[in-house]
C-alpha cells in the first residue's frame, strides 16, 4: 500500500489529547495547591465559571489529596482527584475525551522529568492513579479534564516529593538541532515560521526510523491519535495540550490558515476507526501541531508517538522572540450596530445573545489571548467558520431563519455559545 502523508494538527489548547488544533491547544492558568502539607495554598484564583449554551455554570475543580499524606522519592504514592462544582457536589461522569476522562502530566519544576498518567475512576467519585516519583524536589501537575455540557479544565498542583538527595536542577537552554533520536526513532521538527508570541504557526514532525533512515510508516494510534503534544512555558505558568486532527478532518475544516467559510464540524476521532487503517498498511510518517505560544520566553515541547506497543516521548526546547508587531492597539473598534462577544479562558462572554427570527445580527468577536482553543469561531447550521486572531477583532453576520437556538462553537466544539432566537 502506498505510504500516506496526513498531518495532524493541535488547535490551545488546550487541552486534551485531550481539546486531544487545525486542533486545539489550550493553555491553561489554573488553581494551584500545594500537597504534603497540612496547608492549602492559593497562588492564583479559583477557576473562573465555565460558559456553556444554557447558562453559566459554576467553577469546576478537581480537589487533590495523596495516600500517604507524605510524598516520598522512590515509593509510591496514590494520587487523588476528586471534581467537585462550586457547590460542592461531586462531578462523577467526566466527558470522555481522546479515551480517558482526566489526563494528568506530571512535570519537575524545572521540567526535566515528565510523565503522561491517567487517573482511573472509583466507585466514591475520585479519580486514582498510583505514580512513583523518582526524585525529591518540586514538581507540578496538570489535571486536564472536561466537566459534562462543560469546556475544558486544567487544574495545575504543585507537590513536594520528599528526598535525601533531590536531583540538581536542570536549566532549560533552547535546543541548537532540531532532529532528535529516542527509542529508535528519528524525529525532525520544522515550524512553518519563526517563533514569535502570540503568531499563529504550524510545528511540522518528520519522522523516521533511526536506523535506516526511511520514514517510519508502522505508526499506532496512541489515545485516539497518531501523536501527541503538551507545552510548558519554562515558569510552568503556561500549559498547552495538543488535540491532533487527521488530514482528512484539517482538509474538512479548511486547512490552517484558510479562514474559508464552509460547513463545519466538531472535532472527534473515532478510535476504532483509525485503528482499523492502522491495520491495513502503513500510518503517515509526517504530523503537524498548530499553535500559538502565548508569551516570549523559553518552552519545552513533548511530542508523543506511539511504536511497536511503546510510547516514546521526543522533547524539544525551543525559545520564542517578542512580538512587537502584536499589541493592544491591534483590536479593530467595535461597530455600533455590533454585539461585542469577547473570547478568554473563560470561553464566550457573553454566551447567549438574544436574537430576532429574520433579522441580521452582528457579533464582533474578540479574542483576548491565546490562552484558549479559541482559535476559530465556527457557526456549524450556517456553513460559516472565521478565524479570530488574537486581540483582533472579527465581525461575523447571521440572519436567523427560525427560531430556537443557533449554536456557535470553538473549532473544537469545546468552547460554546448561541443565539436565542424569538419571533
């Protein structure tokens, strides 16, 4: 059969991959709590209310605790998530995203030791996953998950692993090749354009086996995907997790960088089916993350394949330049006879915008920052898909033709709002 060339595409993007763009990446600023101390501290707010097309919802956030209470280096330890609303209600039904319904990445601080775990559910509304961390010092976790009828929720924790002798710290210094051998395989990243904050681009994988050099056609999928991405600003402040699409679903949803009107469609991957291709010869050797690095400074890249059974994890340091040509000022005015729908982690607010059946309605969509998967506003029953750079703004039309509500999402269908239309 003959090798086929797909890409696959992060959106942030979150997620995961889960908002697992184009995909999606999502990046995440979320609660942070401190484990193995009798103290809880806040570094930031609380999770903000998450949007959806009803109403909004109350903070979702996922309350952790460790069995033993003390996290020691070289023994393991059960790690706990417990999803609770603002209310305190337990949230037991995850929405299963790419195969799993929490994603946990587990970084060091200085992110040298990483770790793509999946806390299981249990029978009192937890979710459990037992880890052993190799060596004492500070590390930081990322709780991906999406509440139901909800968007996407990274939860950020910090632990402190106990240890007689912690692991020096690692500096982050920005890679000088961009081809990287692991397990066998050989692993060139491309960008599409140089790394600025804040700048729409396309990270571009070749990759091929190590030993004879040819493109690696025995791919497998691995969660519902034929690879992976997660992205950590080097202050572990920033957090994207790459949600892939095939080739098929990019060329559907327009390409990239298109911004074409067209139908549209929510991102999925059905897992079965891509195991179904997988078995019938070879994968695609070539896969692709769209992104936007939301802050200049230095990243580090996790690109996940799957091979032969085995996950192997390539890592990448990359540095990203100041963007002096993106500013404040870029954000167009907003037209007086426009409603103005700003687009932040938070997702769209407003959310519901009260509509008349038959006459036109402008929305000046706003996005705020790259902190979101929000990278494409798509209107699915009227064939209409706009890209929304960041901290510009993008006037959409709509003339409802019946009443009821007229959904629009994120490119993934994470990020939702709607007209509600009345005669």
């Amino acid at each position: 059969m003959m090798n086929r060339t797909t890409k696959l595409i992060l959106t942030s993007l979150a997620f995961a991959l889960v908002a697992h763009i184009a995909g999606c990446a999502t990046a995440e600023h979320a609660t942070t709590t401190n484990a193995g101390s009798a103290d809880t501290a806040r570094a930031r707010p609380a999770v903000e209310p998450v949007k959806d097309v009803n109403e909004a919802k109350p903070a979702y956030r996922a309350e952790f605790a460790t069995e033993p209470a003390e996290v020691k280096a070289g023994e393991p330890v059960t790690l706990s998530f417990t999803v609770k609303d603002a209310k305190g209600a337990v949230v037991r039904d995850l929405q299963v995203v790419h195969e799993k319904p929490m994603h946990l990445l587990v970084v060091s601080n200085d992110l040298a030791e990483f770790n793509h775990l999946h806390p299981q559910p249990q029978g009192d509304g937890s979710f459990k996953v037992t880890h052993t961390f190799p060596n004492g010092g500070a590390y930081k976790l990322y709780a991906d998950f999406t509440a139901p009828n909800a968007s996407q929720i990274v939860d950020r924790l910090d632990v402190n692993v106990a240890g007689d002798a912690p692991r020096e710290h690692a500096s982050l210094v920005a890679d000088k090749t961009t081809t990287k051998t692991v397990d066998g395989l050989r692993v060139t990243m491309r960008p599409d354009k140089h790394l600025r904050a804040g700048e729409e681009l396309m990270l571009n994988f070749a990759v091929a086996d190590a030993r004879t050099g040819k493109p690696a056609t025995d791919l497998q999928p691995y969660l519902g995907a034929l690879a992976h991405f997660v992205i950590i600003s080097e202050d572990t402040t920033d957090f994207l997790h790459a949600h892939p699409m095939t080739k098929e679903e990019m060329s559907e949803a327009g390409g990239a960088h298109g911004g074409m009107e067209h139908d549209a469609k929510p991102h999925a991957h059905d897992a079965a089916e891509m195991k179904d291709e997988a078995k019938e010869g070879a994968s695609p050797s070539e896969v692709a993350a769209h992104t936007t690095f939301p802050r200049a400074g230095l990243y580090k890249v996790w690109a996940q394949f799957q091979r032969g059974g085995r996950v192997i994890t390539v890592p990448y340091v990359v540095s990203v330049a100041e963007n002096h040509t993106v500013s404040a000022n870029t954000a167009n005015s907003v037209p007086a006879d426009a409603i103005k729908v700003t687009l932040s982690s938070k997702g769209y607010e407003p959310s519901r915008i009260e509509a008349k059946k038959g006459q036109p309605v402008k929305l000046a969509f706003y996005r705020a920052d790259a902190e979101n998967c929000g990278g494409e506003v798509v209107f699915p029953s009227q064939g209409i898909r706009k890209k929304l750079p960041v901290r510009q703004t993008v006037l959409v039309e709509v003339t409802p033709k019946e009443t009821g509500e007229l959904a629009f999402t994120c490119g993934m269908g994470m990020l939702r709002g709607a007209l509600v239309v009345a005669d």
